[in-house]
C-alpha cells in the first residue's frame, strides 16, 4: 500500500533539526518551495524515490521507543546535537502521506522506522539528501550541442561587436567573421570556448528577475543554429555578481533543444564563466600583428 502511494506522491519534506528542503509537484514538473518553486533537478527527485522504493529489509530490530534516541530516531530530543536527529522524509498526496525517520548506519545499511510506529528496522542501504534548497535546482539552462550553432554575435555595453560563424554545417570552430585565414589559425579554442559558456551553460544559482536592480546589460549575445533556432541573452553585473537573462529562445516546431528560457529567472554565473564571456577581439586574436 504504501509502495503504491508513492507513485502519487506530490509533495516531498526533508527535515533535519532546523534544516529543510520542501518540494512540490505543479504542471508536471517538481519545484522547490524556498526557491519560490524553481524546477528541481528531475534526476535528483528519482534518485530520492528509487532510494525509498529500493529499500529492502535486512533485520527485524527492537520496537522499544527507549532506544529511539540512542539509534539515532528520536527526533524529539531536546537539545540535541544536529547530527543524532533522524532525517525525517516526508511523502504525501491530497490522500496520504507517509514520514519516515532514517537513523544510524549500521554496516552498509540503516536503520529506519516509520514515523507512527515505534519498530526499527534495518535497511540494506543508506539513505542521504542535501538538505541545501540550492543544491536541488535544476541549474541546467542551456544545452545546444556546439555543432548546431551557426552564428554568434557578441554586443558589448562598451559599442565593441564580436561576429562569429563557422565554415561549413556540422563544423565545431568557430571563426571571427573579417579575420584573415592566417589570422584564423591557433585562436578556434578562444571563440569556441566564448560562445561554449553560453551554449552549454550551467549556473551557479538562480533568482527572480523581480527580486533583482537589473540596469543595462554589460553584454547582449545571440546564437543562431543551422535549424534555424535563435537563442538572445544577456549579461549583467550587479555589485561584482554577475547575472545572465534568457530574453528570447525560438527553435522550429520539431526542435527539441534545452533552454530554460522562464522570462521570470536570471541565473548567476561564476568568474570563470564570466571571464569566457567578456572576452574581446584582443583577447581571441594572440598572432595579430600591430
């Protein structure tokens, strides 16, 4: 029965002492309730509830609540130390919900109870979740395999232009549109990896577009794909922070190409990714002559 609960669950809690993370299942996809229901990594939300499903009995333990504390699944101990308190998980529906409390590991397994019984139990396997609401985003915010893109043209807040493209479909490098082919040669590592931080970029965070002082962009890109799909995004800098918008994303009917294009989310980005960015022609072109 409760086996089959879980295939409705669509609400998840993880406590640990003052430590939570909430999810919540919207439209089909699961978001983070302190994140303001941002998309939670979905290979995350699996390996939570492939964990609780797989979870196999090896032992029949004690069903005195006397001992609860002492293994770990009293979660009413006061003043105890984080780190003795059971992480309690919560799955629930509009029906149902079920709370269980994973305690001490034993071997390679753990033990567990139910949160309204007092029998313990040990698993054949443990149980761990960050409790860290960041660390379940779904940070993935674009994926365009580099030999999709077509074009690229880079604005910098400064008037200074960037306009890349490649030889041929299917090719990876890029080229600096005007550059001489001898000039061409040695610099491919120094576009591709610019439009790469963008193509295939990961952020560090994510926050409301609203809860943000956006002013003017330091740098508006654009990539455009041989299958005619069109990625604008720009980036700022807010006090030393920088921040990157998805302002427009338009791809062919039958394209099936990732880009968390949400107009409500900027996605905060770290200084390597950054500085791949902001790069300029002096920066990709190391064998041009004074």
């Amino acid at each position: 029965q409760q086996l089959e609960q879980l295939a409705e669950v669509e609400r998840i809690r993880l406590s640990k002492g003052d430590d939570n993370v909430e999810l919540v299942l919207e439209g089909g996809r699961w978001g983070v309730v302190a994140r303001d229901l941002f998309p939670a990594q979905p290979e995350r939300i699996a390996a939570l509830l492939h964990a609780v499903r797989g979870a196999r009995v090896i032992e029949k333990q004690t069903d005195n609540p006397q001992y609860h504390a002492r293994l770990g699944l009293d979660p009413e101990q006061a003043d105890a130390a984080v780190e003795t308190l059971p992480l309690r998980v919560q799955l629930g529906s509009d029906e149902q919900e079920t709370a269980l409390l994973f305690g001490n590991p034993v071997g390679s397994g753990q033990l567990v109870r139910f949160a309204d019984e007092n029998q313990v139990w040990l698993i054949n396997r443990p149980f761990g979740m960050t409790l860290e609401p960041r660390e379940w985003l779904d940070l993935k915010v674009v994926r365009i395999p580099m030999e999709f893109a077509a074009t690229a043209r880079w604005e910098h807040a400064d008037g200074e232009v960037l306009e890349l493209d490649k030889a041929a479909e299917g090719d990876y490098n890029f080229r600096l549109v005007g550059l001489e082919q001898d000039q061409q040669q040695g610099n491919e590592r120094w576009t591709n990896s610019m439009v790469l931080a963008l193509t295939g970029l990961n952020a560090q965070d994510a926050a409301l577009r609203s809860d943000l002082e956006l002013d003017e962009p330091e740098l508006r890109m654009l990539v455009t794909t041989w299958q005619g799909a069109e990625l604008e995004a720009s980036l700022y800098d807010l006090d030393g922070r920088y921040w990157l918008t998805i302002d427009r994303f338009e791809q062919p009917a039958d394209g099936n190409l990732a880009v968390h294009a949400d107009p409500r989310w900027a996605f905060q980005l770290g200084v390597a990714q950054v500085e791949d960015l902001l790069k300029r022609r002096t920066d990709i072109i190391r064998n041009e002559s004074e």
